[in-house]
C-alpha cells in the first residue's frame, strides 16, 4: 500500500474531473446528449511542495513503490487541508488517486527541494 508522506503543498491546484457523457446529432443539427455514469472521473491535483532532501526522497521513493502509474496511492487529509467551503469537495471517496507522470524535483539551495507531483482520480473497476 502506497501511502504519500503527510505533509502540506504550498502550492495545489485541482481540476474537477469530466462526467461520461455523449452527444447525439441528427443530419438537422437537433441532438440529445445522453448521461452515462453519476460519478466524474479523471480529476486532477497538481502539487508543489517545499521540502528537505529526506522528504523529498519519501515523495520519490513512493513513486518506485507504487510502480510509476500502476498502483493507487492514497492521500493524506494535509494534502486535500482547505477551508469548510471546499472540504469534501476535491477529494470524492470514489476517486482512486495514482501518478499521472513521475515527480520532478529543482534544487532551491543545499537540503532544501521544490518537488512537482501531478496526480489523477481515477474510477477503476474491482478485478
């Protein structure tokens, strides 16, 4: 079980993901868009962090555990920490959290890291 260190981003930008729907056009142009699923998927959270060497050897380290892209990761609240507005409303329980690309780090000065890590909610099916 892949879990991300509990530390707070300075920097999160999420993007609500899209809900499975179609669009149907007749040869007039008149058309009906169907709805396919009540839940959105392939949401985004675009993460920066500020961090010590050790720190940033966790984030990267959980990148090898969970196998790049393959295996879920789950998210501790500080990721997600917002005001009682937003609370619940970028993390739904049905979304399953994975790297979207591998994490990128720039040294700021001796022990200290920005490090980017951009993730995906995914719904999956049970095998």
């Amino acid at each position: 079980m892949a879990i991300f260190p509990d530390i707070c981003p300075v920097s999160r930008q999420f993007t609500a993901g899209q809900f499975p729907t179609r669009r149907f056009n007749s040869i007039s142009g008149a058309g009906t868009t169907r709805l396919y699923g009540s839940k959105a998927f392939d949401s985004r959270l675009d993460l920066e962090f500020l961090v010590d060497n050790t720190t940033a050897g966790q984030i990267f380290d959980l990148w090898y555990e969970s196998f790049g892209t393959l295996e879920q990761i789950f998210l501790p609240p500080t990721v997600f920490l917002t005001d009682e507005v937003l609370e619940g409303k970028l993390n739904p329980e049905y979304l399953e959290w994975r790297w979207e690309r591998e994490p990128s780090i720039q040294s700021v000065q001796p022990n200290l890291s920005r490090v980017t890590v951009n993730l995906v909610g995914r719904l999956e099916i049970e095998p």
